[in-house]
DNA sequence: TGCAGATTGTCTAAATTTTATACACCTTTG
DNA sequence: CAAAGGTGTATAAAATTTAGACAATCTGCA
C-alpha cells in the first residue's frame, strides 16, 4: 500500500497532525509531523521527503496564510524540486493564486477528503516525477522562443545565446 | 502610454467589455473584444494577441466556471506562448486552483480594481516575455534531473536520454 | 561478512555539432 | 529608392557527443 517514501506534514494542530499521519499513513512509508514551520529547513536535511503538505496558519490569531506562503517561498528556495502541498482551513482565492504562483504544486482545503487527499497527492507525484529527455526540453524551449519573436529567426538565436546556424540546425532535425 | 500591442478581450456581457476597452486601452495599442468564446481560436489567427483576458461564463445559468476552464485548455492546446489571465465573478477556490493548473497565468475577480488590473497583466507580460537562454535552461533541467535521481548520474544521464559521459561534460562547466 | 551487481571516474577514437565568418538574395521601412 | 535587417546556405576549425572500455568503489542482501 505505501506507494511512496517520506512525506513532510505541517500543521500546528496535534489532531490535524493525527488525522494526516493516519490518512498518509496508507500512501507513503514514513509520515514525518512537524507542528512548528520553523523544523522543516533542519529536517529536509536529514530526511529525504518527497512531498510536504504546509498548512498556512500558525500564529494564533492570523488566518491571512502569510505565513505559509513565506514558508513555502523559503522551502522551494532550498529545495526547488520538493513538490509542497498547501492545506488551509481559511482559504480564499487571492491565497490560492498567490501560494500556486508561487510554486506550490496544489492548493487543498480543510476540511478535506480523505480520499481527495490521497488522490491529489497522487497526481502531484506523477507529475512531478516524470524527467523530460533533455532533447524534448529544448525543442519546446525552442518553439516557445521562435514563436515570441513571431518566426524571427536572427532574433530567436540571439535571445537564446546560440548561433543561428546552430538554430537552424537544431529546428531541421524535427 | 501603450506598452503593448494587442489583447483579446472576452466576456458575454457587452456593459464589461466597455469597462475593460477603456481600461485596457492605457496600456495596448490595440484591444479586441469578443463577446462569444467561439471567437477567441479564429480571432488568433489574424491577430498577433499578447495576451488574453477570458471570462469564465457564458452560458446563461451556469456559472461553475467549467465553461471557461474549456476553452482556456483549447486555447492553450492551439497557443502555448500566449498568456491567459481569468476573469470571474464566480470565484472560489477550486476554480482558482484548476485555473492556474490548466495554465493560466493569472486568477482576478470582479469587480476588479483597474489599476490593479493593469498591474497584474504588467507582471504577466514581463514574466512572460524573458527568454530563457538554452543553456541556462538546460542547467536548471539537469540539476532538476540528477536531485531527483538522487543523486545517481548514471540513472539521470538515461532519463535526460544523454550519455553519462556527456551528463558530466555539462555538469562540470558549473 | 562477503559477493554480485551497480556506479563512478576516467580514457580513447570516431562521429557529430557548434562556431565564426562569409556571401547572395529577399523584405521592410523611412 | 536605398539602407538596414533577415534568410538560406556554405566552409573550415573548434568543441562536444557518442560508444565502448577499464579499474576502483559502493550497495543491497543472503
């Protein structure tokens, strides 16, 4: 059943954390609850998480998810590659936005589903865990960039520090 | 005062789309309204859109949005380089999440503040219109890879489909 | 503990790609 | 119209990638 390794969850309420690791508890091998924010730069250290699961609350008293947002930029600084899964009770929109502008890869409100949950975590991974062949990368890249310079060959080549020979090459082959 | 060129604009209700021609029109040169979704895939093929600003509702009595989340993917699907920002009055947090998940590059609510409005869209195009030079994104692909191959280069070098050989090559450049 | 299999660094030589530079020919655009 | 800029193509030299190989670790597990 446990599909997964470790996973990261913080939330200062001990029964949420109860609740989390026992619904986890069915995906990943190892549910790692955290109830202070400021614990989970020293663990990603000593654990290997796969994915974090931040609440956004944890002074008592403020609701506005500031916090966690400033946790979730502090972690993808660190640890760019870490999925994180925002979870809040005093969800609105604006949060939303700005928490997945930021980098996170869901935004889920308590309270939650389990199954939901468990779903969307799933899907994060998937995801998140699939490497793209270095050649497919570029020639998205290098579609992308063509088309913003609307077919300026010249252009595209400068902005994107290789040669235009070396563009045409590249955009011959597919 | 014009920045930009050209945005489309779409929204069913023609007293909004007055609103937002006036608005918009301090910051592009050109701005196109259409009042039906339908319009948006041939209007993309005459006009050179920066940017476009989409409503989320449009048939009478429905308004979940999922109407706007449709053609968002279409448009996405034809027009990857294009931005879309969304534009609701029906917004909740779901809806906010699937929008930036199916690509959205913004999320704003009605009624909007225009200058806010026009601040966001600023973000959106400058975040939008940097390229990225090739090396560069390949570097930050790579340590991507090799971090979540853990650290093992022989199974990152098979992902990324280069040599080993080649995945040291790069990786000692930095 | 010890071994089989996987991984690492490093090396070759051949194949391929990139670069700088150049040239003639189109398109814009003032 | 003329200048400026873009295209498509070419060459040779420089750099990179590839396949293949090797001994030296490292790792999982019986």
């Amino acid at each position: 059943m446990t599909e997964y390794g470790t996973i990261l969850v913080v939330d200062d309420n001990a029964s949420i954390l109860t609740a989390l690791r026992y619904c986890l508890g069915e995906m990943f091998a190892r549910v790692v609850c955290l109830s202070r924010p400021e614990e989970v730069l020293p663990a990603l250290q000593r654990e290997e998480a796969e994915l974090i699961l931040l609440d956004m609350n944890f002074s008592l008293g403020i609701n506005d998810g500031r916090e966690g947002l400033i946790w979730l930029q502090a972690i993808r600084k660190q640890h760019p590659d870490v999925p994180v899964v925002l979870l809040t009770a005093y969800a609105d929109v604006q949060l939303a936005v700005r928490g997945l502008k930021s980098g996170a890869s869901d935004f889920i409100t308590k309270p939650w589903d389990n199954e939901d949950l468990l779903h969307k975590l799933r899907d994060v991974l998937k995801a998140h865990r699939r490497i793209v062949p270095l050649e497919q990368m570029e020639a998205e890249h290098i579609r992308r960039a063509i088309d913003q310079c609307h077919g300026n060959m010249t252009e595209a080549a400068k902005q994107l520090g290789v040669t235009r020979q070396t563009l045409y090459n590249k955009v011959k082959k597919w």
